[in-house]
C-alpha cells in the first residue's frame, strides 16, 4: 500500500540534496565554531554562509538571523527576549486568540509575572480587525504577535495592514510565520514587521532547527544565556549540521517559491480536495478563510465524527492527515482555534486537516477523496449521533 | 572610574541584553571601520564592562573618555586614537 503523506505542517521530508550538505559536519568538520584554530574558524564561516541563506529567503540580512532549535524557541525568544528587554517601558502585551501554543503560553507567562495580556478575538474566518488592534494598544504596550498564517485552519492575517498600526503607535510587532516560510514568498520588508519566527521542518529541513529574524538594533535578552555564539544573543554551541541543513533546505525553498507555477499547482490539489470532499459528503464546514489562506491547506469540521477516529481510519488506508491542534487531540480538548472562530464543541470535534505540499500528485489527492468520503461513511454508519440526527 | 556628561560621538554601539563577552568584541570590529579621532558610544547594561572597557582601550592602544549612566544602560565612550584597531 503506498502510503500518500498530506500532513505537511506537522513536518516535512528533508531533501536528499539537504542530508548531503549536512552530513560532513558531523564527522568531516567537527570543529567548535568558537575555537580560535583555523578549523574551527572554518565552521564558523559556514555557519555564517548559511546565516546568509536563511536570511535571503526571508529578504532579511545574515546578521538579523538567530538559529535557535525550533519554530517554538524562535517564538519564546522573540517574545520573552523584547518583553524582558522591555520592561522598563511597559507592561501590555497583545496577540491574537489564535495563536500557537509558545506564542499563547509565553504570553501566559508573563500573565503570572503581573504583565496584562490582550488576546485580540478574530472573526469567523479566524482573522483579526485591524481597527480592534488599534483600539487594543495603549501607551503601555510594548509587544504585539500575531501569526502570518494559522496551521489549523490556514488563514492568512493581513500583517501588512497590522504592522503598520504598530509601526505608528511604535510598538514592537513580531509574526509566527512557521506555517508560511517555505511554502509562499515571504520577505520581512514587505511583511514591515520586527520580528519573524520560521521552523526547518516546516521548509525541509531537519527536525531540530529554526530561526528568529530581528530588526537590527533591536534589544532582545536572551533565553539561553552562554557567550559568544548566535553574537551573544543565544549561548550554546552551535547545531552546526542543523544550520547547514536548514541553510541548503532555504536556498531550496527559495529557488521553487521563485517559480510561481509551483505554488499554483499545490493550490490546484488542494481545490481539486476540497472541491471533491465537499461534493462527496454532506453536513461538513470547510473553516478557515475560502480564499486568503495557505495555498496547500485544507481544513474541515465533520458533522458526527470524531477527528481522531476519522484520522485512524486514513491511517489504516496509508493515508497521513492531523486533526489541526496535537495539542489539543491529545489531551481530548477542543481546539482553542475553533472554538475562537465560533465553530459548535460538537462539530470541532470533528476536525481534519491536509496539508499538502509541492511533492504530492493529483492522483494521491483523487485517492484521498474517495478514502476520505468512503471512512466518513462508515463511521456515521457507527455513530450514535448521526442515527440520532438522521432520524430528527 | 571617569563620567562625562553630553559626549557627543560619531557611532553607537548597542550591546543592551547582549551576553559577555560580546562588549569586547565588538568595540574592536566597529573601531575598525571608524576614522582617527572618531568616538565611539557603547551602551551596556553589563557591569563588568565598566572595568573591562576601560581595560580593553589601554591594552589596545585606544582612548577611554568616560562613562555616563543613563535610565537603563551605562554609555561608554571610546576615542579612536591608534590606527589599524
């Protein structure tokens, strides 16, 4: 049974070219980039190399790259590192309510610190009003994050519009942007904002790696406190296959984002998904915004059906999906996201999400439909509340 | 210890939240693409630079003018006065 792996924002293969850089590094060039012998100095110039690859995918320059470990540690910096740098100026911090959980829960940290926190509501399509952020801001607020895309339900925020609100008010302005490096165009300058987060699994690159661009100049304290390494901003030696990995795994990403037809066709499978999974089955909700959305996403809540049951059924088929939030499937909560957006506890429970990506087929997709449609079947032929709804 | 008060200088250097010892290092790099007779303004809320910048400029040959505390940082002025640093 082939298997046909639509769960791309959970992680993503790493390209053989990437495991090629990467594998020297381990053995070949072992050397502590700290270390004053040539070897070590050597090292350090790669990492700085592909500080430079990093940053070109993002528009940003190398010296406004941190490595860190994940998107998560990316997140947790940029928010700690600015709150932390900044509290003599204030003690307000603003994010949406929909965002990931390290951006949530660092600013729930700060909760307990006697920090006020804004959780910004969002519409039903999961995006924030800019003018309910304008209201939000007060002299006080020294932070707003608010995510490029949403991994649950793919919505895309209009950064543009918000940074420019907190470029007024001069209030530090950072996106989560995991869900989009790597599979749209993403360049901080035209996003306009301080600090932007991204993950290596997210674009190709190993589990392990991630990065944080900031504006130069701006002040942020660092999580992992060491020496001279990331220039004194994240102690700890350096992942240095990691960064190579991530480094090779951006200049990949950035080479097929420059061909729009790419982007184009991971749009048309997801269309073609969605288009198929709505004529085939009745009593679903598409979530997430119909058209400003990632183009590889598609997000449903299914009427009478568990997420996890529904996910252990493609499973069985070799077909790999998410509920949206491992968070909250593992611990049997309803998704924070759904709830934000309004969708019924009921029906959230019923969520699936496919991601796919430029390395899937339109033939996986046709199989995914028809799987899709035939476990929907079989599990409300099971369900309780589907006879108990049939029968109203 | 010496304070000024108003020195003017011709680059800032911001090491705020920056680990040690990144106040040794850098100084020397931005000294570099500065001109003879240029002042260099360092802010750092590191207290060991206090001892370790006015140090650093007599070992590397370069003029410590003083320092002046602010709100949330201390500025330490530097005078380029040797070439090729």
């Amino acid at each position: 049974m082939d298997k046909i792996y639509l769960d791309h924002a959970a992680a993503t293969p790493v390209n053989k070219a990437v495991i090629e850089a990467m594998l020297p590094y381990f053995d070949l060039h072992f050397a502590n980039p700290s270390a004053v012998y040539d070897i070590g100095a050597e090292i350090k110039k790669v990492i700085d190399e592909h500080r430079e690859r990093v940053g070109a995918l993002i528009g940003a320059k190398a010296e406004e790259i941190i490595f860190t470990s994940s998107g998560a540690e990316a997140n947790n910096l940029a928010i700690k590192g600015v709150v932390f740098a900044g509290q003599k100026k204030g003690n307000h911090i603003i994010i949406s309510a929909i965002e990931h959980h390290s951006v949530l829960n660092s600013a729930r940290f700060f909760e307990r610190m006697d920090y006020e926190v804004t959780f910004l509501p969002v519409d039903e399509y999961g995006l924030v009003d800019p003018d309910g952020l304008k209201k939000a801001i007060r002299p006080e607020t020294i932070l707003v994050s608010i995510m490029h895309a949403n991994n649950e339900i793919g919505s895309m925020q209009p950064i543009t519009e918000l940074s420019s609100i907190c470029r007024e008010k001069d209030v530090v302005f950072h996106t989560d942007a995991v869900a989009t490096v790597g599979n749209i165009p993403v360049n901080v300058h035209e996003l306009d904002v301080d600090l932007l987060s991204l993950s290596g699994p997210s674009l190709g690159a190993p589990k392990g790696t991630g990065a944080l661009y900031f504006r130069k100049n701006l002040r942020l304290m660092p999580l992992i406190q060491g020496g001279i390494q990331e220039n004194g901003r994240r102690g700890g030696t350096e992942n240095v296959p990691g960064i190579v990995g991530l480094g090779k795994a951006a200049e990949i990403a950035a080479q097929e984002l420059s061909h729009s037809e790419n982007i184009k066709r991971v749009q048309q499978m997801r269309d073609r998904l969605v288009q198929g999974i709505s004529a085939n089955v009745d009593r679903i909700k598409y979530t997430g915004h119909p058209d400003r959305r990632l183009p590889g996403h598609a997000s449903f809540c299914v009427e009478a059906i568990e997420g996890e049951a529904l996910i252990f059924m493609l499973t069985g088929e070799g077909i790999y999906a998410n509920t949206g939030s491992a968070c909250a499937s593992k611990a049997l909560k309803t998704s924070p996201v759904l709830v934000a957006i309004g969708v019924p506890p009921g029906l959230a429970q019923g969520s699936i999400v496919f991601t796919i990506s430029r390395g899937n087929r339109l033939n996986e997709i046709e199989v995914a439909i028809d799987t899709f449609s035939r476990a929907v079947k079989k599990l409300r032929a099971l369900s309780p509340v589907w006879k108990g709804h049939r029968h109203l | 210890m010496k304070f000024v008060e108003k020195q003017k200088a011709n680059e800032t250097l911001d090491l705020v939240c920056r680990m040690c010892p990144m106040h040794l290092l850098e100084p020397g790099e931005k000294l570099k693409c500065m001109k003879t007779g240029q002042v260099l303004e360092v802010l750092t809320d590191y207290d060991g630079a206090l001892e370790d910048i006015p140090r650093w400029c007599e070992r590397n040959g370069q003029e410590f003018i003083g320092i002046e505390e602010d709100d949330d940082c201390y500025k330490l002025y530097i005078k380029k006065v040797k070439q090729g640093e």
